[in-house]
C-alpha cells in the first residue's frame, strides 16, 4: 500500500451559521494526481483553506506525513512541504515573473534580515541558489522566456502558470491547485495537463479542485465528490461518472 500523505479524519468548518464541511474523512496517497469535485458552494475551497492552515477546523484533525497540523499557521504549513495556487488568481501584479517566484522560494531560505543587511557570505549564496532554482520551474512551466516580463502583462492562462511556478518554488511534497484550468482556452488545458502530469513525475503529490470534467477526468486517479460540504463518494473516475448520487448532485444545480 502506499503511504498516506494527507488524512483528513472527521473535518468540519463552521461559519457562524453555515457548515461548509461536515465531517469529511479523505485521505490523498503518495504520488497520486487526486481531486474534489462538487457543485458551486460545496466546499472544496474551504477543504484547501483549512488543509493551508487560512481556516482552522471547527473540529476534526489533519494530518500531514503523519502529524497534525490543523492548528499550525498558514506559515508553518507551507514550510512542512504544501504549497497551493488560488482560485482567484493572486500574484504580485506590478513585479516581475521571477520575482513572483522568488517570493515562493522564501519558505526554504534560512538567512534572516541582518544576513541580508550585512550581505554576508551566507546570503549572497542563497540569493544565487533562489535565483537559479526560480528559473528552473519557470522553464518547467514554459515561462523563463518571461523572466523579466512584469506579471500583469502574462495573459491568464500564463498568469495561473506563474502562480503554479511559485507554488513549486517552495519545493512542496504537496501541492494544491484550486480550479487551475478556469478561463483557459483548450490548447492552455491541454499544456496544464501536461504539466500537472510532469509535476507527478517530479514526484510532487497534485490535489486538485476543478470544474472541468473533461479535464478532471483525464487527470486524476482518484476523485472525491462532495456536496453541501457532505462527501458524496470516493473512487476512480470510471466509478465516479456512473454513481447516481454524483449525477442526482450535479443535476440538483447548474454546473459551473
Ligand atoms: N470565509 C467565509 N465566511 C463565510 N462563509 C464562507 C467563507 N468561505 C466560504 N464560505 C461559504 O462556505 C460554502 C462553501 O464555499 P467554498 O468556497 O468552499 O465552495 P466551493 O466548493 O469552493 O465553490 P466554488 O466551486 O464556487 O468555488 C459557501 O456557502 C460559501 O459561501
Ligand atoms: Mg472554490
């Protein structure tokens, strides 16, 4: 069997008086490209904010390689290997492309501002080695001919490249994307495949949320559904496409 990376045991998240999600058990394996689907409102976001430590469980535990870390801040998180894009684009708008990257690789530095001030030894080798590994997943992500670019002029679909590029920057074990497909054209899907495939075989572990069935279905290996921020089920996306409780879901409201 393969390790279990993340374990989600009985996580629920509560908003005054809305539950967004009720108890949901899910478990992603090592290596695996795995993903959450649902109708609009069903959760998945909130499953990825408090699996990044934006929310914390209203009860419930996460464990990631085998330790808990609802309680840990967004910071401490990232640092232990998950890195996440976001469904709404979030990038430094006005700096350039390898510097949005650069702001990823922050998580793995160990030098601290009196380093930097004082531009020791220490320092100037780390500043190469972020400059280096930057340009590295730029080109994985077929942008290091924009290094110098400033991130608003990237067009969208190269916008949510970049926004992956960081998030590898960090060198995560984990990493999530929330709906990475959204607004590109079929040609930019059929690259982002490509590229999720070759983030796999990096081995980085994908958890993915996206509306895109076509896409989400030639990806993944497993699939978890959910509704109301109830889990409808788990499986293959073979056993997924035929469950009738997913169709009755999906069917209940318009697909977005
Ligand atoms: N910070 C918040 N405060 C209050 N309610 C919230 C908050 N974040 C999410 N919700 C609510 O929780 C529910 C689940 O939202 P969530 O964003 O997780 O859904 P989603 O499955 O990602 O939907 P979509 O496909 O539209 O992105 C929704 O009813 C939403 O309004
Ligand atoms: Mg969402």
């Amino acid at each position: 069997m393969s390790e279990v990376l993340l374990e989600l045991h009985g996580v629920t998240v509560r908003f005054d008086g809305l539950t967004a999600v009720h108890e949901l058990d899910l478990n992603i394996e090592r290596g695996m490209i795995r993903a959450l689907i649902g109708p609009n409102g069903a959760g998945k976001s909130t499953v990825f904010n408090v699996v990044t430590g934006i929310f914390r469980p209203s009860s419930g535990s996460i464990r990631f390689r085998g330790e808990e870390i609802s309680r840990l801040n967004p910071y401490h998180i990232a640092a232990r290997g998950i890195a996440r894009t976001f469904q709404n684009i979030r990038l430094f708008k006005n700096a350039s492309v390898l510097d949005n990257v650069k702001v990823g690789r922050h998580y793995r530095c160990r030098s601290n501002i009196w380093d930097a001030l004082l531009r020791l030894p220490g320092f100037k080798a780390e500043e190469r080695q972020t400059a280096e590994a930057s340009l590295e997943v730029l080109e994985l992500v077929g942008l290091a001919h924009k290094k110098h670019e400033l991130a608003m002029n990237l067009s969208y679909g190269e916008q949510r490249r970049l926004e992956i590029a960081r998030g590898l920057a960090s060198n995560p074990v984990l990493l999530l994307l929330d709906e990475p497909a959204a607004g590109m054209n079929p040609q930019e899907k059929k690259n982002l495949m490509r590229l999720i495939q070759d983030i796999r075989d990096r081995g980085v572990t994908v958890f993915l949320v996206e509306h895109d069935m076509k896409f989400v279905m030639a990806l993944s290996e497993k699939i978890t559904v959910l509704d109301y921020g109830r889990k409808v089920c788990t499986g293959s996306p073979t056993e997924v496409r035929s469950d009738p409780r997913v169709i009755e879901a999906y069917l209940g409201k318009e697909v977005g």
